[in-house]
C-alpha cells in the first residue's frame, strides 16, 4: 500500500472523541489518523459469502424452525 495520502475531513467532536478514546486501544494506534485508516480499511473489506455446506446448515436451521 503506498504512504501517499489525502486529507479526509471529519467533525471536531468526533476528532475529540476518538482522540480520548486512543489511549483505551493500548499503543494499536499512534494518532487519530492511524485509527481512521484502520476503521475505514475495516469497513472496506468484502465479507467472504458463505461456503455452500454453511448455507445449508442455516436452511436446515431455518427449515426446522418452520421458516421454511
């Protein structure tokens, strides 16, 4: 991933919120920056779909609660 970055523009009181917050996240993240990079990252991945063997277990579940 390249260290090239952009500004991205957020509320003062959420800075300030997340900035109290960071010294509960232990030494995960250094600044407000590194945890918005991380949430937003977070929030960007594609959940995996479910393998065909865990939506038939969730039919059945289903089925045999008399969804289906």
């Amino acid at each position: 991933m390249s260290d090239d970055r952009i500004p991205v523009y957020i509320s003062k009181k959420l800075y300030e919120e997340i900035e109290k917050k960071l010294s509960e996240f232990s030494r995960e993240f250094k600044n407000v920056d590194d945890f918005v990079e991380f949430a937003l990252s977070e929030l960007m991945k594609e959940e995996e779909p479910y393998t065909k063997e865990e939506e038939e277990t969730v039919k059945r579940r289903l089925r045999d609660l008399g969804y289906f």
